[in-house]
C-alpha cells in the first residue's frame, strides 16, 4: 500500500475516532426522570473566593430609636357620628373601620386635592384595623363600596 494512502487511512481513523470520543451525547436524567446537562463551572480545583469586604472597611450599624407615638382614637362615643353608606368614594374626618369591596377595584387616596399613590383591591381585602381620614382627605374608588365609621367628635 501506498505511503500516501496509509497517511489518508490513518488520517480517517484519527477522525473517525475524535468524532465518536467527543460528540454530542444525550442528557443525563436525574432520579425524578428530569434530563440534565453536567457543565462544569469552576475548571481548575481551586475554589473560587468572594471578596466581600474588598476595602477592609468595618461597617458602621447604628440603631435609631424613634419616639413612640401615641394616636387615641375616637369618634363613636356618641352613635349619632357612626356613618354606613355605599359610594364611590369616602371622604374625611373619617375613622374607616368597615370596607367591603365585592370586586377587584382601585383605591386612590386624595390629600387635599393632590392624588396620591393607587392601589388595587381584591374582593378578599378586608380593613384590618382602621383607616383614618383627616379633614381634606379623600379615598377615591373605580366602582362603589360599602363603608362605615366614625366622624371624630
């Protein structure tokens, strides 16, 4: 045979071989049947390392009391000032204690004239406290709602 054809017989081996040893395979399947593929992210065997103080600067934490705020409601000890009505919005002085939205609606609050931050309600809301409405205040809804409460004394 040929020195020239043993060269290309070889040269085909050779190929024939690296393209066998590193084809594509198939997913692995972990225990649950889900394929994976296995890729190695840290090549070398040396972990990688985090900085995570790259400045050697020692954090300052510092804790501030606020003052403790005392609010006393109040507004139904008489019932002359307690308050049920259905609408679309509610207006202040108000101490809101009941809220029922029967559907998915939006509630904006108006401060004097100025709208503030919306947000939407699901019928599942419920007021878990209180809301308190001071004079000027307003919260505006998309449909109408039952409420009730209290107009301070």
């Amino acid at each position: 045979m040929p020195k020239r054809a043993r060269v290309i017989l070889v040269g085909c081996f050779v190929l024939t071989l690296v393209l066998v040893a590193y084809a594509q395979r198939p997913p692995d399947f972990g225990t649950d049947g889900v394929p994976f593929l296995k890729v190695n992210i840290n090549p070398t065997g040396i972990p990688p390392a985090v900085n995570i103080n790259p400045n050697d600067i020692i954090p300052v934490v510092e804790v501030s009391h606020m003052p403790e705020v005392k609010f006393t409601p109040s507004g139904c000890s008489d019932g002359r000032n307690f308050h049920t009505a259905i609408g679309a919005s509610i207006s202040g002085p108000l101490m809101v204690t009941y809220l029922n939205t029967t559907q998915q609606n939006g509630v904006t609050l108006v401060d004097n004239q100025n709208a503030g931050q919306r947000v939407d309600l699901s019928a599942q809301t419920q007021v878990a406290t209180a809301i308190y409405l001071g004079r000027g205040q307003k919260l505006q809804f998309d449909s109408s709602v039952m409420y009730s409460g209290c107009v301070p004394d």
